[in-house]
C-alpha cells in the first residue's frame, strides 16, 4: 500500500496546509523512465516517514498549475518544505541516502 499521497491541482492546497511542517514533495510524470525508478524509494520514504513528514506526488500533467507554481521544469523533481516554506529543490534521480538527508534537515 503507497503511503505517499498523489495529489491533483484541486487537492493539492489541502494536502499542502495539512502538512507544511515538513514534507517532501515529488513531481513526477507517468511516461518518465527515471520517476518509475524513483517510484519505489519514495514510496519506501513516504513509509518510514509516515508520522513525521508528508510525501506528497504532484503528476505534473494532471497537475500543471501546481507544477509551475513551484517552478518545475523537469521531472523527477524534489521540493523540501519546512514550516510552508520552501527549503530546497532539486531534480533528477538520487539515493535512498540523498532523500534522507534532506528528509531528516526538516525534522531539525
């Protein structure tokens, strides 16, 4: 069962103020090889995480609005969200390590 929660243009804004402490949010594409590679390890986060930080998935082609906010141009892309401010982006495929470690800088 995925615990990382999917959202939409229309959703995402409930999910986000839900959960601004800390959260990891990944912008992916269903036709993007290296998303489907990372699918599993966000996943995988998104459980170990589960009572401290919010994983949420933005596709950015059901959710375009979403993505420009953030300024996505690329996918797989990370957005690192601490207290509803944005602490830092990056894009492309990482390790579990990566992940954690900014995962973890949330949580300080």
């Amino acid at each position: 069962m995925d615990t990382q929660l999917t959202v939409t243009d229309d959703s995402f804004e409930t999910a986000f103020k839900k959960y601004e402490k800390a959260e990891m949010i990944e912008f992916f594409a269903s036709w993007c090889q290296h998303c489907k590679h990372m699918s599993g390890l966000v996943n995988a986060l998104a459980k170990t995480y589960a009572n401290r930080a919010a994983v949420l998935a933005v596709d950015v082609e059901t959710a375009p609005r979403t993505a420009r906010r953030f300024g996505v141009q690329g996918v797989p892309a990370f957005v690192f969200v601490k207290n509803g401010q944005i602490v830092k982006r990056m894009a492309g495929e990482f390790s579990e390590a990566e992940l954690r470690r900014q995962l973890e800088a949330l949580l300080d």
